[in-house]
C-alpha cells in the first residue's frame, strides 16, 4: 500500500516535485519514484511511498549490502565490498568513539538499524564494554539473527518506537538508518530520551547537497528509492532535529563513501544506457577523487557527513 506522507518537518502535505529516478534493484529502469521537495524547509522526500507493511519487499537480502554477510553465494563484487568494509568499520567505530566522552566497560551503546551487527561488536570488543551493555535494532530477521548468533548481542527484530526502554544510552548510532525510517519524528523522540545525560548521538547519512548527488543527478545511488525514504542537509537535518531538543555539534565528511556512491552511480548509468563496466568504474574513481577533494574543502560538498547530536544547549 502506498502512502503519501507529510514534511516531517513542516507538516506540508502539498510539496513541490523534484525528480523521478529508478529503483536500482527493479527488474529494469521504467519503474520511476517520485522525489519531492517541502517548499518552506527544503527537504527532499519520497512521495508516495511503501508504507511499513510494504517496504521489507524492496530490501532483498541477495543484493542489498549491509545485508551482505548472511548470503551463502556471493560474486568477486561482493566479496570485494565486504573486504573493504571490514577495513572501514575501524574508521566507523574511531568516530564513534570520538563523538562524546570516552566509552569504558560501564558505558552502554545502541545502535538503531545494526544491520549483521559488525559495527555495534567492534565497538565493544575496542572498549571492554561487555555484550549485556550493548543493544541493536534490527527488523531484518536474518540478520538480526546473525549479530546475535555470530557475537552474543541483544539484537531486537521489533521496531525502535515500538520497545519500551528504561536504560541512557552513551552512544546512540543511526548509521544509515535514519533516512530508512516511516515513524522519524516518533523514533528521534525517543532517541532523544534515552541519550544519557552526556551522552552523544552518531548520524551518518548521504548528503542530498553532496558534489556527486549534484554531478550524477537522477543516477545518484544514494537516491536509492523506494528504501531511501528522506535525503538530508546539514540544513534540512538540523531543522529536524530541533524539532526534538537535539542540535548537530559538529560534522565530518566519511570519504569511504564516496567512492563507492560515484562508482555506483557510474554502474546505474551503465544499466540504463548499456556499456562495458571497466570504463564506468574507471571514471566512478576519478569523479570519486573530485568529490572527495570538494567535500575537504567544503563540508557541505561531502557525498556523507557523520554527524555529532547532543541535546541542545549541553555543549560547550
């Protein structure tokens, strides 16, 4: 069932079209998605969308990538993105624990959308912090399945808004995660909430004003509809985030990303208009070395920011 949601900011339910694109996973490209734009904040959205019931359909586990480690057959391109990943997760985690007091064995982290839970046990194992200290949200059973038999996490296969929790969290991770979630303003409520006194929330998303969102256009793969359901700004995110007593305290470009969003952004090219592959990759290299050097120089250029959230007013 299709759903045709308001800005989560405004509460506008009459935005402006933006740009129709393809699902990157659908069986050719003449399924377009509507992207449209909220004229007094600016956010970029899906509309209309899957609703909740609907959505788990687009997310097959076979291609999609956080998903990865729980398939049994996998091509040279799929082990060669979960080697680089393995290699990425320490600049992940180095981040993370950057972002607020130091972490110590009593510390307690949560990570919303832990996907195979890769990320939330480096955590834990590089702090000491023990596995009971340590809880993830996962609705894809099979990989929650995996985080809890392949590292002894608490993994939860319900959503977020729907647990009630008691404990303060020092870390609370949306690691690409955000921009997937129907009930957004619910679930930053409730993150909001369970952020300890001095606690520190990690957002990383795809950045819609991003050197290569603008150079690759409808083919951008962050676009990545129908699951990628909001595209942020620094702006449009801090606007939102208020909303909730929570403001961006700082912000830092993750460089990994971009190459992989311009490399396939190139290959989304290749599968509408034909072509080998080893071109499309060469130049996904070469305009990844342009965004990245743009988004050094200008933060808000970055194909993804990682995103340091206090409450408003508890900093500095």
């Amino acid at each position: 069932m299709m759903e045709r949601p308001g800005c989560p900011i405004t509460g506008n339910t009459s935005p402006h079209p933006f740009m129709k694109v393809s699902d990157r996973f659908g069986p050719n490209c003449s399924e377009q998605w509507q992207l449209v734009r909220d004229p007094e904040s600016g956010l970029i959205y899906l509309s209309p969308r899957p609703d909740e019931t609907e959505i788990a359909t687009y997310y097959p586990s076979v291609f999609y990538d956080p998903h990865l480690s729980i398939t049994s057959t996998r091509t040279f391109r799929d082990k060669l993105y979960l080697a680089f990943r393995n290699i990425v997760l320490k600049k992940k985690a180095s981040l993370i624990e950057k972002s607020g007091p130091p972490l110590t064995s009593s510390s307690k982290i949560l990570e919303v959308g832990c996907s195979t839970g890769e990320l939330l046990d480096m955590l834990r194992r590089r702090n000491g912090i023990p596995p009971e200290n340590c809880l993830g949200f996962e609705k894809n059973s099979r990989s929650a399945s995996h985080a809890r038999n392949a590292f002894g996490l608490t993994i939860n296969n319900t959503d977020f808004c729907d647990r009630s929790l008691a404990e303060r969290f020092d870390r609370i991770i949306f690691w690409h995660t955000l921009e997937h979630i129907h009930r957004i303003n619910e679930t930053l409520d409730k993150a909001a909430q369970c952020l300890g006194p001095k606690g520190a929330m990690v957002v990383a998303l795809p950045n819609a004003g991003s050197f290569d969102a603008t150079l690759y256009g409808k083919y951008w793969v962050a676009w990545d509809a129908p699951r990628h359901l909001y595209h942020f700004t620094p702006a449009t995110l801090g606007k939102l985030l208020n909303r909730h007593g929570l403001e961006i305290t700082s912000m830092h470009p993750f460089i990994p990303d971009t190459f992989y969003n311009c490399i396939y952004s190139g290959e989304n090219i290749r599968r509408e208009k034909g072509g080998s592959a080893f071109p499309h990759i060469a130049r996904g290299l070469i305009q990844g070395m342009r965004s990245a050097v743009a988004g050094t120089q200008n933060n808000e250029l970055s194909s993804t920011l990682v995103y340091t959230v206090h409450r408003s007013g508890s900093q500095p």
